[in-house]
C-alpha cells in the first residue's frame, strides 16, 4: 500500500454515460496528478494539482474534467467517452511540485472500458 | 522539449544474472532520478531514486547516474523470475512532474 487509494477499481461505462474516478492520498501530500496509460504505450500526463490549483492541462479532451476539492482528494469525471479512452487511469501524489526531490507515488488504478 | 528514453526491450536474462536497465534524458538541468517496477496491470511502485553522480546500492538494486553524459542505469544483481517486470525511468527538472520514459520490459527466465 503506497497511501494512495483509487476507487473503483474497474469500471464499464457506456459512451453516453457520466460517472466519476476518485482518489484519495493519506500522506499528506501537497500535489495531486492524473495520469492515463494505454496498452502498450508510456504513461501521459493529464492534469496536474499543486495545494488544489490546477497547474498543468496536457491537451486533454473535455470530456474528461478533473476536480480537486482539497491537498488530500481528487476526481476525474468522465463524460460522453469514446471507446479509445479505455485505459489504466492512474492517480499519484507526491510532497509537491517544482522540487528536484518530490518522487510521485501511485494509486493501485482504475481500468476502465468504454463500450 | 523534455524527453526521457529507454530501450522497450524486452531486455531477457537468466536467472541470477546481473540485468542492466539505461535510460537516457535530454534535459541538461534535470537533477533527481527515479526508477519505478511495474508489473503487468498493476500501478508504478517507487524502488530507488539519485541525486549524485556515482552509484547508490539498495539491497539487489543499484542506480548509477551520470550527468555528464546524461545517462541513468539500474543493475539487478541475482536476477529472480520475480523481477519480471516493466522498469520505468523518471527524470525531475526542478519546476515540472516528472518527465517518464516509455519503460522497458525485463524478462527473467528461470
């Protein structure tokens, strides 16, 4: 257990559907991030949270939108998705952002399929 | 543009041997270096990370940075089946996440 907690674990959702990915850190940390993972590709960087601001947005389509409401949680909601968003959806945190020393550590991930 | 990069392998050896992971970075600023293990399926975990150039030991595991030549290895001395796995290098440049290769898979055969 990293201290990073993802939920749910698996998810299937229709391209019509609207639900939400939540993640919740237990160390205190400052900076929250997505991250997706497609089969077979590296891991893509979608949003960045330092102390609840948003601070980066990696051209990431509208359709998914990120919520930080506090340091500790984070959402991704998910809305009219296309079948080439199915994926490990990651969650990491790490002490904060723009230190040389501030390793990243994950969640256990959602997979999610779009049908 | 900050780029991390790593042979995807897969990089096989047999069991016990030594396997040696590189990873290469473009970004002369870069300062801290991280490899996590991923196993198939299963979310990046941390197993070692250096900030000096040299050699830095964990156990099975050392790091071995150099700046110079911007290059970060990770040795895996008595290699186990167990050690199967994708390796992913990290590299921190100070002011953003960090920046991760696309991994390389590493296939112990028993």
């Amino acid at each position: 257990e990293t201290g990073v907690t993802q939920t749910p674990r698996h998810l299937v959702m229709g391209m019509t559907n609207k639900k939400s990915l939540k993640c919740e850190q237990h160390l205190g940390h400052n900076a929250m991030y997505w991250y997706k993972q497609s089969a077979k590709k590296p891991l893509e960087l979608m949003f960045v949270y330092s102390l609840e601001e948003r601070v980066e947005n990696n051209s990431v389509p509208s359709r998914f939108s990120p919520e930080c409401p506090n340091s500790s949680h984070l959402f991704l909601h998910l809305h009219t998705l296309q079948p080439e968003d199915s994926a490990l959806y990651l969650c990491a945190s790490s002490q904060g952002v723009g230190q040389t020393t501030y390793e990243q550590y994950f969640g256990p991930g959602t997979r999610l399929t779009v049908t | 543009q900050k780029e991390v990069e790593q042979n995807s392998g897969p990089l096989s050896v047999p069991e016990g041997a030594i396997a040696s992971l590189n990873c290469t970075y473009s970004d002369r600023g870069s300062q801290s270096f991280f490899w996590y293990r991923q196993y198939s399926g299963k979310s990046p975990e941390l197993i070692m990370f250096i900030y000096s150039n040299g050699d830095k030991e964990d156990g099975r595991f050392t790091a071995q940075l150099n700046k110079a030549s911007q290059y970060v290895s990770l040795l895996i001395r008595d290699s186990q089946p167990s050690d199967s796995a994708t390796y992913l290098c990290a590299v921190n440049a100070g002011n953003t996440p960090l920046v991760f290769g696309k991994g390389t898979r590493l296939s112990v055969i028993a």
